[in-house]
C-alpha cells in the first residue's frame, strides 16, 4: 500500500499547481505540474511491474 500512498500524495502535492496553471495561466505552475506528472508516470510504471511480477509468481 505504500506506492498507493505515493501516488495519492504526488497528486495532492500537484493540485495547487494544477490550478494555478489551468485558471491562471501561470508557466512556471504547469513547469512543475509536467515534472510531477513524470514522477507519478514512472511511480506508476513501477506500481505495473510489481503487480505483473506478483501475477506471475503465482
């Protein structure tokens, strides 16, 4: 459950940001909301190879 909670806490973490750029327009916001984005992206990706190995030791 701890890569859950990695998860959770990125999104929560981008949320000001996200809001910043998309109803304010500010740049330097959406800069750092791509940069969030890459860490759940790769996060997830390890999520999907984890389940993937615990299916196939089963």
């Amino acid at each position: 459950m701890n890569q859950f909670e990695k998860l959770t806490k990125l999104l929560a973490e981008s949320e000001a940001d996200f809001l910043k750029f998309y109803e304010n327009g500010n740049s330097a916001a959406g800069t750092r909301v791509r940069q969030k984005m890459m860490e759940f992206k790769n996060l997830a990706q390890e999520v999907r190879l984890g389940v993937t190995e615990k299916k196939a030791a089963k």
